[in-house]
C-alpha cells in the first residue's frame, strides 16, 4: 500500500510543474522532488513509526531529519568559514580543504547522530578491522 509509485509519480509532477510553470528551471526540479520527501520526513513517517512501533514524534523527526541536518550544516559552516579564511588557488589546497571538511563532518557526525552505545559499536568494528587494540581495551576484555 505505501509503495504504489504515488510518491515517485507525485515528486515528478511537482518538479514537471515547477520547471514549466515557472522561471525556476534545475531549481524548480531540484525543489519539486525534494518537496515531497520533505514532507514525508517530516510528517507522514513519524506518525507512522509512533503509531507502528511506538516511538515519540520528536524523537522520529529528530533522529531521522534534524539530526542529518545538523550534521550537514556543521561542514557547510566550516566550508564556507574556510574558503573565506584561506581562498584556494591551486588544486592542492582545494583537496587539502576537502580532506579538512572529511575530517569536520566525521566529528560532526560522531558528536551529533550517535548515541553513546553506537560509538562503543563503531570502536569495537574499528578495531576488528584494524586488527589493534586501543589503549584499555585488553583491561575491558580481561574484566569480562
């Protein structure tokens, strides 16, 4: 029932409406599919997960749609901070600036979307892949 092709063929529409019906051109599209999205992020999704899992409204927006946003915000800030404080003129400073904001959104991310039990998560897979241990790791293990 939710995945009947509504939700793409209304996203077209929109985009279809606003490239035609105004001045809008990549803009109109870019808004017309993003729109709908939007408003099902915001809306309809959350008041399912409530009434289907019992999970709280906010908690629903915040988890699945502020929270990304502010993790995107924190890099465009920084972006824009840093072309204005050091303006490239090579392609070098460019890649070191990406290589930067990399680094920025990963503590965004880390600082703003997990929770403290998914960062122990994402420590242990990391040190299953590196294959080394971090300090106070073996003290955890021997503990347990």
């Amino acid at each position: 029932m939710w995945n009947d092709g509504t939700g793409a063929r209304s996203s077209v529409g929109a985009a279809v409406a606003l490239v035609l019906g105004t001045n809008w051109g990549v803009y109109g599209a870019a808004m017309g599919l993003y729109a709908p999205l939007a408003l099902r992020g915001l809306f309809f999704m959350p008041l399912l997960a409530k009434r289907q899992v019992q999970v709280g409204y906010w908690r629903t927006v915040f988890s699945g749609f502020a929270s990304p946003l502010w993790v995107g915000v924190v890099p465009v800030t920084a972006g824009l901070l840093l072309r204005y404080l050091w303006n490239p003129h090579s392609l070098w400073i460019v890649l070191v600036q990406v290589a930067l904001l990399g680094v920025v959104y990963v503590a965004a991310a880390w600082v703003l979307v997990l929770r403290p039990d998914e960062r122990l998560v994402v420590l242990a897979m990391l040190r299953r892949r590196a294959g080394v241990r971090l300090a106070g790791s073996s003290e955890q293990e021997a503990g347990s």
